[in-house]
C-alpha cells in the first residue's frame, strides 16, 4: 500500500509499506477514504515531538471503511463507515479510569506519533471499540476527517477548558483547523465577543465569515491594544492559545481578565515563560491538555442535526501519491489560502 513516511528532520516520502494486520484481539483495520493533516503532523516533521521517530507513517486524523475487525471488537462490523480518533483508549486502565484517556496506558496518541498512522490506505487501529466512532450516512466523509481531531480538540482543550460562557468574551489566538473549530464550537456557548488573531489575512477572512472579530496579528504589539480596546481594557474572560510558540502564550497571559481562563491548545516545541510576577493576584487558571477526543459522538450528533456546520473547514485535497504536495500546501497555507488540507485515497 502507499503510505506517506517521516524520513528524518524536514524530510516526508510517499512509499509502499505492507498492509498492516491485526494483531490484538482489540483492533480493527480501516481502509482509509479521507485523511488530514494536523498541526501537530508539522510538529512531528519539525522533530518537535522527538518520541515519534523516523520511519513511521504520519496520520492521526482519517474516516475509512472497517476492513477488519479482531475478536473483542463486537460494536463495528466489516463494511461500516467510521471516524478515527486521534486518541484511542481501552477505557480500563488508571488514566482512562481518571478521565484522561489521552494518555491511556495502552493507546492514547499512538497513531502517527507511536505506531503507523492514517496517512496510508489502511491503518490499524487498536482498541478500536472505543476508538473508532459510526459515521452517519448524511455526514460528507470528506467534511468529517475535522472530528478526528480538529474539533474534539477546539471543543474540549479550547472552549471547555477556557470555560466559554453565554455572555463572555473570547478571544482565540491562532486562525489555524483547530482555533476556526474553537471558534465554531464556541458560538454553541453563545459568548457576546469572539475575536480571532493570527498573521493569515486569507483565515482571518474566513473567521469573520464564521462570525468573528478579526485582528491581525504584527510584530509591533499594536494588535494587543487593538483586542484589549475590544474588551474597553478589561481583558478577555476565555483565552484560547492555538500556534505553540512562545510569542502567543506570552499573548494569551496579556489578553486574560481577571478571573479569567487561559486553555493552551497549541503543542510547545520551545520553553514559554510564565509570568506569574503579573498573574499571581489576578485569579487565572491555565489549563493545558492532549485532547482526550471524548466529545466525538456529541460532535457527530451536533454535525447530523445542523446545529454544526463544518464543510468550510477543509479546503485542500491530493491524492496520496501526491501526499507531499499536501504537506507543502498546508505548510505554505497562506500562500495556498488553506485551512485543513486533506489526503484521498
Ligand atoms: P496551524 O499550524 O494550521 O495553525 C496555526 C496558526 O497560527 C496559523 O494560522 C498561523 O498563521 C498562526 N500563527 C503563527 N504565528 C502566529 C502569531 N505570532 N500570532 C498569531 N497567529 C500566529 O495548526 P492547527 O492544525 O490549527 O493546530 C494549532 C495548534 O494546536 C498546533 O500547535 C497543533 O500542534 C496544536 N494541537 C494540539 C492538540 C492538543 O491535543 N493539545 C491537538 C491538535 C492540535
Ligand atoms: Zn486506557
């Protein structure tokens, strides 16, 4: 099968890999419509995420047709269409029994990081009871490769972790998949303020379309003035950080109110200060989290009954022998006025 590979720092080939089989009891094989590419995949190719290592298959995000399914498996069956998780979880061991089935003992973020990943004509998946999730007959395949991970993440490491509140304001740094699905999931909690920044004209316009203040980001700090003016200098009550570079966090610290929520979404390559000589009287929380893709089936019901609208989020798809062309594409995605550029098979 074709399979897109992390060769080394900097470097991604399309190559032909065997088909993978299963090998425990709890997986399934998915034979891949759709896959993504995340932020967290130019992380990986950067060698920002040194646990994932040369040689493997890149892909956390896909929707295929269950091609196989291992004896424990008993809720999917051969021929059904399917949403892969980012994360896959047994349910069972001490962190899934926490709460945090991102960091499950045996799965968690695996795919593409650990193991081979979605970026291939098939994929193992393991634990695939909880890790695969029934993709309704109305649901565009192509549309759906966002609820992998793009949205789970927005949701629950962005809006809920920023505690968005009927009312409040928001502001979400980063116009990338993930802050237009923070931006998305957020209008479901009905906040009176959400602005976006980022330095994209190209997202920007688009968050605008989707209901957002927009400011763009320059490197003389006047768009800090320009989002603190926005909330006549009170700071924002939710703070969503989507980039992962030291710049926005240092950000996120300046943009949040009293009482307020900073939610660190982006994955950290670099060490990022906090400030706590300026935050410790004022009553901040940051949370910081792996999504733990936990809100998926809620997602899924949202999108089936249009209460979610996701069709704008991918712009971009290649083929698979053509899978470096996508990675450019996303890479370059001002250029290529992209948002989630996605991969066909
Ligand atoms: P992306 O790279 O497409 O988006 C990042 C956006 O940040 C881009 O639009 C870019 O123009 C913008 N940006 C860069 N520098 C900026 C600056 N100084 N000020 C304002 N904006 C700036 O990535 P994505 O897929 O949207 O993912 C966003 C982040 O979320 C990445 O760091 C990714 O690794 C992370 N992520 C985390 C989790 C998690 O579980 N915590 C899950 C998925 C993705
Ligand atoms: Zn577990």
């Amino acid at each position: 099968m074709k399979a897109l590979v992390y060769t080394g720092p900097g470097k991604i080939e399309v190559l032909d890999r065997p088909k993978p089989a299963l090998q425990a009891p709890t997986d399934a094989v998915v034979r891949l419509m759709h896959a993504s590419i995340c932020g967290t995949d130019l992380h990986i190719i950067l060698g920002d995420v040194p646990t994932a290592q040369p040689g493997l298959v890149l892909g956390h995000e896909g929707v295929g047709i269950v091609e196989e399914v291992a004896s424990a498996v008993h809720n999917f069956e051969v021929g059904q269409r399917v949403v892969i998780s980012c994360m896959t979880s047994c349910g069972a061991c001490k962190r899934c029994r926490q709460g945090i089935p991102a960091h499950c003992q045996t799965g968690g973020w695996v795919l593409g990081h650990h193991i081979d990943g979605t970026h291939a004509e098939y994929v193992r998946v393991p634990h695939a009871t909880l890790s695969l999730h029934a993709l309704p007959d109305l649901i565009d395949p192509r549309a759906a490769v966002a609820l992998s991970d793009a949205l789970p993440t927005g949701l629950e490491v962005g809006v809920l972790s920023a505690n968005v509140q009927p009312g409040g304001s928001v502001v979400i740094i980063g116009a990338g998949p993930v802050g237009i699905a923070a931006l998305l999931t957020a209008k479901l909690y009905t906040p009176a303020l959400i602005v976006m920044i980022d330095r994209d004209e190209a997202r920007l316009a688009t968050a605008r379309e989707l209901g957002a203040e927009t400011v763009q980001e320059d490197e003389n700090e006047g768009a800090r003035e320009k989002l603190l003016n926005l909330t006549e200098d009170q700071g924002f009550d939710s703070v969503i950080e989507a980039v992962g570079i030291p710049q926005t966090f240092a950000l996120a610290q300046e943009l949040v109110g009293i009482g307020g929520r900073i939610a660190n979404v982006g994955v950290h390559g670099k060490q990022a200060a906090l400030h706590l000589d300026r935050l410790w009287d004022r009553n901040i929380s940051i949370h910081m989290s792996l999504v733990n893709a936990t809100t998926t089936g809620k997602l899924l019901t949202l999108v089936a009954t249009n209460q979610l609208e996701i069709s704008r989020l991918v712009t971009h798809n290649f083929p698979i022998s053509n899978g470096t062309a996508a990675f450019d594409t996303f890479r370059n995605a001002a250029q290529h006025r992209a948002l989630k550029v996605a991969i066909d098979f």
